[in-house]
C-alpha cells in the first residue's frame, strides 16, 4: 500500500462511523432526556444506509478488477 492509498479518505467509514455517532448520541439523548432526536435518527439511517451501499460498491469493483486481472494473465 503506498502513502497515498493509506491516507485517502473512506467513503464507507466515514458514513459509518456517522451513522453510529447519530444512533449513540440519540440513545444519550434519550437516556438523559427521555425522548429520541428524530433528526439524529435519521440522519444515522441515511449515513448507515450510504455507508453499506459505498462499502458494496468498492467491493464489486475489487471483484470485478480481480477477474479483468485474472483473465489477463
């Protein structure tokens, strides 16, 4: 892996990790106040949901580079 790849962004991480924020920040909210943000909700389906779909994509662009590879050689 060279530098570059190690220091470019995740798309799929970065919509996860926002995606569980919301949700635990949510449940915080709840706890402490009682009632759920309906926004964070929200806000951590959506991020939740783009982050699998980024994940499924990058990988069946890696299966589908690693069969172009294959019958090449």
């Amino acid at each position: 892996m060279d530098e570059k790849e190690m220091w470019d962004i995740s798309w799929s991480s970065l919509f996860m990790v926002t995606g569980i924020s919301s949700f635990l920040f949510s449940i915080g909210i709840k706890i402490l106040e009682g009632s759920h943000s309906p926004l964070l909700l929200k806000i951590g389906l959506y991020a939740s949901i783009l982050g699998v779909l980024s994940w499924g994509i990058k990988k069946i662009n890696q299966l589908t580079l690693h069969k172009k590879e294959k019958a090449t050689s």
